[in-house]
C-alpha cells in the first residue's frame, strides 16, 4: 500500500513540474513487488526527463527494457522515449510515432478493444459499461493522457487546416480522445482548451470558437485542474481499499498529506503557451480565431480583458503579435503605428 502511495505523491509532483520532490518520494517506495518496480521505473523516468538528465534517461531506459517483460502496460516509459528522442536527435516524425504509441496504451487501460495504432473514431468511446469513476480516473488517468496530448500537439504545425480538408490521422485520434474526456469531464478549463486547440487546428474554427466561450464562461472560473480530480478519486478508492490503515493514521495522513495542490497551472498545462494560466491560453487562441474571422473588435476586447487579468501577458509572443496585427487593420493611423512598434517588438522577444 505505502508503494502505491509514494508512486501516486511521486506522479501528482511531476504533473505540477516538481521532479526534485517526485525522486524524493520515489526514493521512499519498495520495489520488491513487479507491480512497484513497474512503477518506480516509469516515473524515475519522468522525473529524470522532466530534469532534462537525457543522459539518465537513457540508462533507465536500458534497464527498464531489460527488466520489465512488457513495455506495453504503460504509456510513461514511450511518453519519456519521446522527449529523450526528440532531446537527443530531434526526429520529429519518430517523436510523434512514440507519443502515438503511448496514447493507445493508455487509452487501452479502459478501452481493451483498441489494438494497435488503427484509426478508431468516437465510437470507441460509446461502451455503456463504463467503470466506476474511481477505477475510470485511476485507470486512464486523465492527466497522463493530457501530458501526452499535450506534447503531440507541440509537434504538430501550428496553423489549422481548410475547412473543406479532412484531418489527418493523427488530428482524428486526439480529436475523439478529447471528445471523451470532455465527456468525463465538462467543465474544466484545462480539457475545454485543450478539444478548443485540436478543433481549431482541424480547421473547425467556429466549434472551437464555441468550446472556447464555454471556457471563458463564470461557471468554470474556479473548476479543479485534471491533476485534482484524478487525485481525488485514486485517493477515495485508496482509502476505500484500505479503511483500517486510514483510521489508524498509516494511510494517508501518515504519509503528510498535503489538501491543496494549486491552481492547476503546472508545467504541462503551459507546453502550449509559455507560462500563462489556463484563462489566458483560452483568451489569446479565442482572439486569434477572431482576428482570422476579421472581427477585429472582439480580438482586441478579449486581449485587453486577458491583460485586466494578468498584466504580465505583454511580454507574451502570442499577445504582441495578435494585437499587433489587430491594429494594423484597423485602418486608425495612431493604431496602426503603435500595432507595428508592438509587432517589431517580437522579433527580440524569447
């Protein structure tokens, strides 16, 4: 149990970019048992990853393939291939085949009848015999699929595709993957987003224009993150699965529990956009998709309400380029040279 229990500190450490703290915990596991040795393998992995320590990376991934009997019951060890591929050889097309790899593993922990890298489609998703939300989050484990998804998308072109196109494989597996987790999970801010983006890359610019005003909406203004929910429930189902160490202070609040983990404005939510919060990427790609509409008005309106509420976006690349571009057209002198001061500036932004 104290096994299961490190692992799943060491994990929710490296959703919020805290390797240092994820070794620590992982430090305390026994890996005696093949299920713990899986484990502290996989995110030993992550954390060293997450470090930028390629070079260990390497190692573990050595051992990791000597020792282990099957590569294929967790995404984690093809999702850290991925970063270490990318790090040391910069082979995009080998990348992105790995992180698709890791996607159907970890989607095949709920979904068994997904085999190999087919096409599969939002029908996949339809069982009606869905597991109980404590073994569906612990399972599937939303967070590992949105890192994943995440990290693809960082290495697909940025530019969406026409309208009368049809997407490419690739865009049609995590299209339907987040249709699913939309599903599971309605209104958090992080997962809305995210279908947002894939949508719009799809060349769906009004569907993602819509999800993204049901972001932005009040009513997901203070959801939890993915990292909170899925903590929640692996930790109900712990508890459950061990009352009697609970109740004597062995379950989880021996191990100092801590009750909060943030905002949910960790380390994976900003591959997309550097260092903005959730809020913020929803404002700048609702902005963007509007500007390309030619509603130069609404761009700059959810601009200036996404600077009202975080100042530091000015110095955002994103932000200058798309107000940048705004006042330009707007055809007002005065607009129009401040939009170019503000587009020259981007060119020494990092």
């Amino acid at each position: 149990m104290m096994g299961c229990l490190m692992c799943l500190w060491a994990r929710v450490k490296l959703y919020l970019g805290n390797a240092s703290d994820a070794i620590d915990k992982l430090s305390l596991m026994d890996t005696t048992s093949q299920a713990s040795e899986t484990d502290y393998f996989a995110n030993m992995l992550w954390a060293f990853a997450e470090q930028g320590n390629f070079n260990d990376v390497g190692d573990q991934l050595e051992v990791y393939s000597v020792t282990q009997a099957s590569l294929d019951t967790t995404a984690v060890p093809f999702y850290v291939k991925a970063k270490y591929t990318w790090a040391k050889e910069k082979n995009r097309g080998k990348c992105i085949a790995q992180l698709d790899h890791a996607l159907v593993i970890q989607l095949r922990r709920v979904f068994p009848q997904i085999r190999g890298m087919q096409r599969f489609g939002i029908d996949t998703f339809a069982s009606p015999s869905l597991p109980p939300s404590g073994v569906f989050y612990s399972e599937l484990d939303p967070s590992v699929v949105l890192c994943i998804i995440r990290s693809l998308i960082n290495h697909l072109p940025s530019l969406p595709i026409s309208s009368s196109q049809t997407p490419p494989l690739i865009l049609q597996r995590l299209n339907a993957t987040m249709r699913m987790i939309t599903n599971t999970m309605p209104h958090v801010r992080e997962v809305l987003f995210i279908q947002a983006y894939l949508l719009y890359l799809s060349g769906r610019l009004p569907d993602a224009q819509k999800i993204l005003s049901q972001c932005l909406s009040d009513d997901n203004e203070s959801e939890e993150s993915v990292v909170n929910i899925t903590r929640n429930e692996n930790e109900q189902q712990m508890i459950g699965a061990d009352e009697s160490n609970h109740k004597n202070g062995s379950g989880w609040g021996g191990v100092g529990m801590e009750t909060s983990f943030g905002s949910g404005q960790n380390k994976h939510k900003s591959q997309i956009e550097d260092n903005v919060s959730g809020y913020i990427e929803a404002s700048l790609l609702l902005s963007r998709i509007m500007l390309e509409n030619g509603d130069l008005e609404g761009a700059k309106t959810r601009l200036n309400d996404a600077l009202a509420r975080e100042f530091n976006i000015r110095k955002n690349t994103s932000y200058c380029i798309i107000m940048g571009q705004a006042l330009v057209r707007s055809r007002i002198p005065q607009d129009i040279e401040e939009g170019k001061k503000m587009l020259l500036n981007t060119l020494s932004m990092p």
